[in-house]
C-alpha cells in the first residue's frame, strides 16, 4: 500500500512539473511562437487550474480526487476574487514577474473558467492515468 502511495506521489510530482514548465513556457514563447492571444492567456490559466489540482494531489496524496478537485476550484475562485481587492504593496508585488503569476494582476471571471477546465482535465488525467 505504501508503494502504491508513493508511486501515485512519484507520477503527480512529475504531472506537476510538467504543468508548470509547460505554463511558463506557453507564458514565455507564445507570443514569439505566432500563438493567438486566447491560447496563450487562457492556455496559461488552464494549465495554472491543473496545477493547482497536481499540487494538491501530491500534497494530500488521497485518493478522493473529487475532493481534491473540489478543493482546487474553491482555491483557484479565491485566488481570482482575491485580485478585486488593491493595496499599495500588493499591487506592487503584482507587477512583479513573481506576482503576476501567483496572483495574476485583473479580475476576469474568464480565468474561473479556464481554471475550472484545466482542473477538470487534470482530474480526468489522474483517473485514467490511475486505472
């Protein structure tokens, strides 16, 4: 059992990895790649939505994926609602390479969305995957 566990931890440390060098390139090389900009600004937020959901798969490590879902989608709506409210400092940190991708830098219930799908196709991958 503790195997299995670890082997399940092993492949959604690496689904993560992947998610975010695949999300930092799209963020990086899109543009200079000719991407529409729907694919790179939403593309990003699809893949930020899976990484949200392999980052908590691999810290919880149950297997109650809708849970696990479930709990991503409260976090990736939190995050997009937390861009409505401005300080000094946060605004500040958003116009950072680091805050503008933790924390993004506009509201836009578009970027729920997009979270919704990328977490939804990373729980479809973790359940294939799993079989």
């Amino acid at each position: 059992m503790q195997l299995q566990l670890t082997r399940r931890r092993a492949g959604l440390l690496l689904a993560l990895l992947l998610t975010i060098v695949c999300g930092l390139a799209l963020r990086r090389f899109g543009y200079a790649a000719h991407l529409p900009f729907a694919i790179v600004k939403y593309g990003g937020s699809i893949l930020w939505g899976a990484m949200v959901y392999w980052l908590l798969a691999v810290l919880f490590g149950s297997p109650h994926r809708f849970r696990i879902a479930s709990a991503a989608v409260t976090i990736a709506v939190l995050v997009e609602l937390f861009r409505l409210w401005h300080t000094p400092a946060l605004d500040a940190f958003r116009l950072t390479a680091a805050g503008a991708l933790l924390l993004g830098r506009v509201f836009s219930p578009w970027n729920i969305l997009a979270y919704v799908v990328g977490i939804v196709a990373a729980l479809a991958m973790d359940r294939a995957l799993s079989r």
